[in-house]
C-alpha cells in the first residue's frame, strides 16, 4: 500500500475494484442464468476467483486491495490499519459495488438472477454459520500473505484469488459464498432483495475477525530480524500490507 497517496485515492482504488468485483461476478451470475447454464458454478467460481486475483495485483500496491469491508474491519481490529482509513474505504468499497449493480441493471432491466444478490438455500443459522466459516479461510490466507514477511509477496493476488474461488466452488450452492457485505449489498439495494441479508453482514465480519485473530495466534511473535523496519507502533497506527507492488 502506497501511503503517500492521499486518503481519497485510495479508497477511489478500492471503489474501481469493488465496482469490478461485483460487476464481473455478478455480471457471471446473470450471464449463467439468462443462458442456461453457460457457466456452470465451477464457471461462475472461477470469475469471483479470477477477478479478485487481478485486482489486488492492479490495486494492492495503491489501496491494499481490501475489497471487502469484513477485511477491512479485521485489519482495524487487528491494529493493522486505522479507523480513519476504514471509514473511507469502506464507504468507497459500498460506492463501488452498488454502482456496478445499477450498471448491470441498466443493461438487464427485467433483474434476472435478482442481479446477482446472494440468498441462502439453508437456514439463517447454517448460513451464517457457512458465511462465517468461509470468511474466515478467506481472512487467514490474507493474514498470511499481507502481514507475515516469511510469506512470498508475490504469491498473494494468486493465494487470494485462489481461496475465493475454493469458497466459491463448495460454498456457492449453499448461500452464493458472499463473504463480503459490500458484494451483497449492491445487488440486494439495487434489486430489492434483501432476503437474509443480515447473513451477509454479520458473517463475513465475524468471520474475518476470528480468522485474522486466527492467524495471529498461530503465528506468534515475528523476530525482530523478520519484522519491517518501517512498521508504525501504537493502536491506531496502520501497517504497510505486503501486497504485491
């Protein structure tokens, strides 16, 4: 993450890349439903991967490639990043999402698929608990390779990318593997479906935390020799993320 760049063009950064998150995975959605199958869920996992991998290799040196408020919230709880950037990028990262989804309701207006949003074909409680759990996989892998300099930076778009679309693959019949409420929430404003959607915001967020704080407690105190040396101290200082330049 690039920290000499305003606060604004940051959070514009994670804005473009929740805008291309939602307007391909989304757009994957309806283009499997308006053509029978086209896709498939292996087809549609594959996107939600894939776009993910390419915008944190285009946007993680500028924004940190959060994408996701859950992700966002986890590294402020974690005191790797300041409540005063959240705020922004998580409004941006909502901006985006919801842009995309007026987008492709333009080009689809009859909303089929309702646009992509997210509904659970299980109970709210196995869904938030899938939600949950899915997120938290997802929180881990980007504890590793954004915070842990014995990870390979340049691994982390494909490491990411990667465990989105393995959610996605066996999680995505059962609640459309969300995992971020800013993804679920564009849909569901611009379609009117807001069927358990609370789902969506109470488990990624959990989620995320118990993961980040998952991965701390697995990782235990860096040594010094491995630490950086330009990492910030304090409880609202926000430490560089080791994403791909």
């Amino acid at each position: 993450m690039d920290r000499t760049l305003p606060l604004s063009r940051r959070a514009a950064a994670e804005g473009v890349a929740a805008f291309t998150l939602v307007f391909a995975g989304c757009g994957a959605i309806i283009a499997n439903y308006q053509y029978h199958g086209a896709l498939g869920a292996v087809g549609i996992s594959l996107v939600f991967g894939l776009v993910i991998m390419v915008m944190v290799y285009a946007t993680g040196h500028l924004s940190g490639a959060h994408i996701n408020p859950a992700v966002t919230i986890a590294f402020t709880l974690t005191r790797h990043f300041s409540p005063r950037d959240a705020i922004a990028h998580i409004a941006a990262q909502l901006a985006g999402a919801t842009l995309a989804a007026l987008l492709l309701l333009g080009v689809w207006p009859s909303k089929p698929a309702d646009l992509g949003a997210t509904i659970p074909t299980v109970s709210a409680g196995s869904a938030l608990l899938y939600e949950a759990i899915l997120t938290a996989f997802l929180m881990f892998v980007i504890m590793a390779v954004a915070t842990d300099t014995r990870a390979v930076g340049a691994a982390a778009a494909i490491a990411i990318g990667g465990v989105i679309g393995l959610d996605a693959l066996f999680g995505g019949p059962v609640t459309g593997a969300s995992m971020n409420p800013a993804r679920s929430f564009g849909p569901a404003l611009v379609s009117g479906t807001w069927t358990d959607y609370w789902i969506y915001l109470a488990g990624p967020i959990i989620g995320a935390a118990v993961g980040a704080f998952a991965y701390q407690l697995v990782r235990g105190q860096q040594p010094k020799s491995q630490q950086p040396e330009s990492t910030p101290s304090g409880p609202d200082s926000a430490r560089p993320l080791r994403l791909p330049a």
